[in-house]
C-alpha cells in the first residue's frame, strides 16, 4: 500500500499545483466525457423526490455517489435554507441545480460555508446565468485535476475557481484512495 502512496503526489506546475497520478482508462474516458446538464437543458417542470435524486446523481456520477445525497439530506437542506421547499412536494429545476452544486461543494466546506458561498455567488446575478457558470466551472477544474488539461480561458470569479479547484482535488483524492482500498 505504502508504494501505492508514494506513487500519488503533487507537482507545481507554474505555481499551480495539480494532482498526478496515472488514473486507469476507463476513469479517463467517463470524465472526459462528464458534462452538467446547463439550466437550459434541466426539466422544466415539476418532479418528484426521487426524480430529484435521480437527476441530481446522474449529474455528480462519476465522482459522487447514492451515499452523498439521500432524501433525509434534502430535507436537511430544505431546513437549513440551502434549498426552497418544495411545493406541494414537488421540486423545480432551481432545486436540481441547487442540489448539484451542494452536493459538489459540502465536499470541502461546512454546511454553513455552503450557505454563505452560496448568497455571496448569487448576489446581484441571474440564477440561469450563475449555474451555467458553475457548471463550466466544474467542468474546467475537473478536467484540469483530473486529466491535467490546462484552461485556456479566464475565469469570471477567482473565488468560486479556486473553490471548485479545492473540490476537484478533494473529488479526486477521494476516488484515488476508494480504488487504492478496493484493489487490496
């Protein structure tokens, strides 16, 4: 096990620091081929809770599991003000876009810290245009820690980057010791 960790470690690429690690094929195609589904292309209209989670799961896959978001963790955040509630229990895209960046973000921060990041990233900016944002976000950092592909274009907001770039690198970590324990 222990040259299986010696294997993992970090490099500085132009003071950038990114993870290095040969990740196996199959790996390497499902997150080349990863892409949120942008506000345009969520339902609109209402769905169910199971549907909810349903499309929420197919969004944070491959990274992101059934044992990160339950029913119990919706009411939670439905609770805490993370997330509207639902009318008549029924849930609208707003929702589904809510819950993929929650799911993504509580990776690193504290449920307060998501809460906060959250109003702050929103303040003064359209919902669609916020969440579409995120979503290239997402992908650029993903792919960035992931494949090791550099971003060609600036970032609207160094913040929210280098937020997800903390969650990519923990995404990655994660999955890094998950396979590391499975091969033993």
């Amino acid at each position: 096990m222990n040259d299986k960790i010696n294997d993992f470690f970090l490099e500085d690429n132009k003071n950038n620091l990114k993870l290095v690690e040969n990740p196996d094929k199959e790996i390497i195609e499902k997150v080349k081929n990863w892409r949120l589904l942008r506000w345009d292309e969520l339902p609109n209209f209402e769905i169910y809770n199971d549907q909810l989670l349903s499309i929420v799961l197919s969004q944070v896959s491959p990274f992101l599991s059934e044992k990160d978001i339950s029913p119990s963790m919706i009411n939670n955040y439905v609770k805490q003000n993370l997330l509207p509630k639902p009318v008549k229990k029924r849930y609208s895209r707003e929702h589904i876009a809510l819950l993929t960046a929650i799911s993504f973000v509580k990776q690193v921060f504290t449920m307060e810290e998501v809460g906060k990041g959250i109003k702050l990233y929103l303040d003064g900016k359209e919902f669609k245009e916020a969440y579409d944002s995120f979503c290239n976000i997402m992908e650029n950092q993903i792919r960035r820690v992931f494949l090791g592909e550099e971003i060609s274009y600036k970032e609207e907001s160094v913040y929210l980057t280098e937020a997800i770039r903390s969650i990519s690198g923990s995404l990655y970590v994660k999955g890094y010791l998950r396979r590391m324990y499975e091969e033993e």
